[in-house]
C-alpha cells in the first residue's frame, strides 16, 4: 500500500471528494485534511501545517495546491490581506517536508487568479458585484492597449466608473498573487517541488488572467523549467490530474491514450471559459496525468473518446443544441460505433463528454443507456468545463489501469452519470426555475446545505435515474444529497451501484 497526500484546492466535492473516491483501494491511500474552510472562509493554516508535517514521513507521493497552503483555498486567494511576510513563511514549509521526506514525489499546481467578465460577488470580493464587468473589461482594455490594439479614451472613461478603491484593492491582490506565483518557481528550480501546474481559472485570450499567464510563462523559459511546470487551462481537476501523474511515476509507467474525436474540427474548438483549442489543451492534461496521446489505436492502452462540437459550445441546459453543427459537424453514429468496438475487443474505453458546458449530452446517455453499454465505460465525465472533465476522465482510465477497487469504480461512474447528466443538464435548472421561487430561494441562495433546495434536488434525480438510465435504474440507489456552498451550481452527491 501507497500513500499518496493530497491538498486540496478547497473543500467542494470535485475538489475534497472525487480524487479519494477515484483512488482509494488496494494499492494507493489518498491521505486528505479532515476538513478545509469553508468557501469565503479561509482553511487554517496551523491545522494545514500539523497535517503536512504529521503525514509527510509515510508520503510516497505529495499533492499540494499552492493557493490552499497560501491562502486558504481558492475563494479565500481571491479576498485576502495577508502579508508577504506571512505568506512566503507558508510557501517555506515545502522546504520542510521535502527535507523531512528528500524521497517524496512533491507535485504542486497554483492558480492564476481569474477575472470573471460578469458582475457577482459569488466568489468575488464584494466590490465584483457591482463593478465585476467592469473590472474584466478594463483588464481586456489594458492588455489590448500594451498590445496597440486598445483604445485609451474608452479605458478612461470605464475606470472613471469603478471605484478607485475597489480597482487599488483588485489590482494589488492581484500583484500580489503574481509574485507569489514566481516565487514558487524558484523552489521547482531547486528541486523542492518535482512538477508544478499553473492552471487558468475561466480563463480568456486579453486580460489580467493573460497577461499575468505572459509574465509567469517568461520567467518560465528564463528559468528553462518548461519540462517541470506547464500552464494551462482548468482548475478544478488538479487534484485528480496530479494524484494521476504520481501513480504512473510510482508504477513507473507511461499509459498509452488513443483519442477519438466525434468531430473533425472539435481540435480547433477553442472550449467556453479556456483560452486556446481544445486539442492542445488535451495534450497538456494527458501529459500531465503521466500519459502519453499515440496517434495509432494499435498502440494505445485506452482509447478516450471526445464528444466536443466543431465550433461554438453551448450549456447543457438549453440542448438540443440551436447550432447545426452539433448534427452536421459531429459523426455521433461513427463516433458510438467506434466505442463499440472497442468495448467489444476489451479495449478499455471513457468519454470525455464535453459536448456542452455544465453538464452532459443527454441524447448520448439515451443512446449509451439503449445499449446497455453505461457500465462498461472506463471513465465518463461531463460536468463543468472542458477541462475540469477532461481530467477526471484521465484520473479515471489511470486507476482504472491499476487497481480492482470494482466497487468503487462502479459508484464514481454512477455518480458521474447521475451528476452529469441529471443534475446538470436538467434537474439544476429545472429546480432553479420551478421549485426554489415557491420558498423565496434563488440558484446563489438556497438556505443551507441540507435542507428543502436540497431534498427536491434529491426527489428529482431519483426520478431521473428511473426515466433515463433504465438500463441499470434497478441497481442504482441515490442515497443523498447536498448543497457545499448553499447554491446551486455544484452538489455533493452519494450513490451506489449494485451489481448482479
């Protein structure tokens, strides 16, 4: 038995869940905090601290988030007023476990902070309620005008409508978790941490996000560290990418990966909330999960089928899709025909569903369930963003190559085919709408974790495992439900899978 420490990026269940769920079996532990903060409310760092330090001398491998260890977890990075003094003491305690544990394989990954182009104070400072907008398109401007491409009259006159207080305040965090972010290259260059990822958060081509993704990246090839930190979109998935890269290097294996594509122009789709096309994107993720893409199905270990639209991705509540390219572009027939096969040769076989944002493609799951095929899948994931299911699809496959923790596979694939589908291509805005007005609620309150918002939540899913996965509908119990952040968009979510 391995174990493998993880730190995760905060306490939501894609984050704190999915990589135990995924990993924990007869060969590797994943060995967790028992709890983080609590959205806005930052994790403690002495409880972060006693963890890493009790756990690191039985580590055979190491997950850390930079923005937890620094800051908190990833809201809390966005809204601190720490000291440069009491972060670079955090960043510092790297240096301890790696001399506690010189064997240890330490990954890290550290966000890039984001700036949403909409004004919430969700997961903003509370100033991004009103100015968030704003805020995004002055950075857009800002970049556009380094670039000589901006208009300095127009940026004028939109700061002159934000607060310059709230501007001061946004740009000196963001300063501030810059330097951080190249401050910890220097211990990838001394060799406390063997691989880092710097992930976009709803990342885009002009801005704040990418002219900071400029900076780091220059300091990046100045350090020549582009074989041991890579930037990319996503954030989310980290965790699972990571735990994924450390399992291959302890198996010292590189697994093989056939990509097949239902679309001949979905590798130049540039994904919703990402910043470049989604077939370099791929490749990053596969590289950094310890895998490797083979352009020859004879060669490959496992095949990862992608569902991506030729152009122009649109969210899982509104499909079918109004683009006719969804139909036109996509060989849909060609592309189940191909898993098929595989299926049938044993060649193990997932679905990176990211047809649409948020959510699944439900003509996909009717078609799977109509087969009877939903079971047999080495991975699926269709939640969020492109990334963020890409790489719990590749998490997937990795364990899926290693361990026989049966059981457990069967239960995160269900879940992955109830959350994905049912929750978020029908039951969130379908409760949203119709259920949460009745009690006053809205999609960014809903009271508390557990509770009415909730329950309905769990009603409503139940019913749509009854109607849309019959093939397996018998075996699938949806044991509960809750809200992480007491809103709609995510939930945390058990089920089972009871096999003949």
């Amino acid at each position: 038995m391995k174990n493998i420490i993880l730190l995760p990026l905060d306490e939501r269940p894609c984050n704190f869940d999915f990589p135990s769920k995924i990993f924990n079996g007869e060969k590797y532990t994943i060995i967790r905090p028992e709890h983080l903060g609590q959205k806005k409310t930052p994790a403690s760092y002495e409880f972060i601290r006693d963890f890493l330090l009790a756990n690191i001398e039985k580590a055979d491998a190491a997950v850390i988030s930079i923005d937890t260890l620094l800051y908190g977890g990833l809201i809390p990075s966005r809204l601190h007023h720490l000291s440069e003094e009491a972060v670079l003491e955090r960043l510092m305690l790297l240096k301890e476990l790696r001399e506690k544990n010189p064997q240890v394989k330490l990954y890290a990954f550290q966000c890039i902070m984001r700036c949403p182009k909409y004004s919430s104070d969700d997961e903003e400072p509370d100033y991004y309620e009103l100015y968030g907008k704003e805020i995004h398109h002055i950075g857009r401007l800002t970049h556009l005008e380094k670039l000589g491409m901006g208009d300095a009259d127009e940026l004028s006159e939109l700061k002159a409508k934000v607060d310059p207080a709230a501007l001061k305040d946004y740009l000196d965090r963001r300063a501030f978790n810059g330097s951080f972010n190249i401050r910890t290259l220097d211990l990838v260059e001394d060799g406390t941490i063997d691989f880092l990822i710097i992930p976009q958060d709803d990342s885009a081509k002009y801005g704040y996000t990418a002219m900071d993704q400029k900076t780091v990246r220059a300091k990046i090839d100045e350090k020549v560290l582009n074989d041991r930190v890579i930037l990319y979109p996503g954030a989310d998935e980290l965790g699972m990418v990571l735990v994924s890269r450390a399992i291959n290097a302890l198996e010292n294996n590189t697994p093989r990966v056939y990509l097949k594509y239902a679309s001949t122009l979905a590798p130049q789709l540039i994904p919703n909330y990402e910043d470049r096309s989604l077939n370099e994107t791929v490749k990053y993720h596969v590289m950094a999960a310890g895998c490797i893409a083979v352009p020859s199905l004879a060669d490959a270990d496992v095949v990862m089928g992608i569902t991506a639209p030729a152009n122009e991705m649109e969210e899982a509540a509104n499909q079918p899709a109004n683009n006719i390219n969804y139909d036109v572009e996509r060989n849909m027939a060609e592309f189940l025909y191909f898993v098929n096969d595989c299926l049938k040769r044993g060649i193990p076989t997932a679905i990176l569903d990211n047809a649409y944002t948020n959510g699944g493609e439900l003509q996909l799951l009717r078609v799977l369930n109509k087969q009877g095929i939903l079971m047999k899948l080495a991975g699926y994931a269709g939640w969020n963003t492109s990334a963020n299911s890409m790489g719990t699809v590749l998490a997937m496959i990795v364990n899926n190559m290693y361990q026989n923790n049966t059981e457990a596979k069967q239960n995160f694939l269900v879940e992955r085919f109830i959350e994905d589908f049912g929750y978020g291509a029908v039951v969130r805005s379908y409760v949203t709408e119709h259920i949460l007005p009745q009690w006053g609620m809205t999609y960014f309150w809903c009271e508390e974790q557990r509770g009415k918002a909730a329950n309905a939540v769990l009603e409503e899913l139940r019913k749509f495992v009854k109607t849309e996965m019959t093939s397996v509908a018998d075996k699938v119990t949806v044991e509960d439900i809750f809200l992480p952040w007491s809103r709609m968009f995510e939930i945390g979510l058990k089920a089972t899978y009871k096999a003949d």
